[in-house]
C-alpha cells in the first residue's frame, strides 16, 4: 500500500503546474504566426549571357513581418559574384533587394548562390540563380 501512495503522490506532483514549471494563463494564444520576408523568386535563370560581360541579377522582396528589418550579411559563394543590397531599415510592407554580379569569364553552364541573412531571422535564405555563357567567336 505504501508503494501505490508514493506512486500516487509522485505522479500528482509530475502533472502539477507547480512541478512542471506551468503557470495556468488564460486566454493565451497557442498559434503563434511565423511571418518572414518575401521573396519576389528565390531562383533565377538568366538563359545565355555573353562572356567576358558581367551580369546583374536583382532578387527583390517584400517585408511581411510586421516589423523593421535589416539585411545583415550577403555572402555570395565564390569570388566569381560581387553583391550589393538594400542598406539601412526596411519597413514592414517596404521592399528591399539583393543584387549580385556575375563575371561571366568562362563559357558554359553555371549555377551560383548568395546567402542572404537578416535581421528577422539568424537563419540563412540562399537564394540562387544559374544559365550558360556564351563563348565569344
């Protein structure tokens, strides 16, 4: 009988809101809205570019979270693309945009990425754009 009271006492104390570390609140919201910005297209494919020409490609987008934004960092993944973007704040509802600038020294098929994060969320977004480059003749 003492085993059944202590496993009764204990089991009490597991589901409590005091041993749990659960204050009762009420009316709380349980659905939490996980707002992010925009993206325009996360993908681009730029079809055939001339070698020896850089290329640009603007990936633009809209903030959605219901607060100010910034882009923090852009790293594009190699030293073939440069990239530029919207410096400063971005309102919610604003746009903002992430370029990058491909030299497009060889011929032939590519595929590259940029690696944008912000102020919304630590989580990279890789954004990527890709096409061939024409030899000259």
């Amino acid at each position: 009988m003492k085993k059944f009271t202590i496993s009764a006492l204990l089991t009490a104390l597991a589901f409590s809101p005091f041993y749990a570390n659960v204050l009762p609140v009420e009316n709380l919201s349980v659905i939490k809205v996980l707002a992010d910005i925009k993206w325009k297209s996360e993908t681009i494919d730029v079809g055939n570019i001339p070698q020896g020409k850089p290329k640009l490609i603007r990936f633009e987008f809209t903030n959605t979270t219901g607060k100010p934004i910034m882009i923090e960092n852009v790293a594009p993944s190699c030293g073939c693309t440069t990239a530029n973007y919207t410096k400063g704040e971005i309102k919610p509802g604003a746009k903002g945009f992430v370029e990058a600038s491909y030299n497009a020294a060889s011929a032939g098929a590519f595929t590259k990425t940029v690696t944008v994060t912000t102020s919304d969320t630590k989580t990279p977004k890789t954004l990527s754009f890709k096409g061939n480059v024409i030899a000259n003749k």
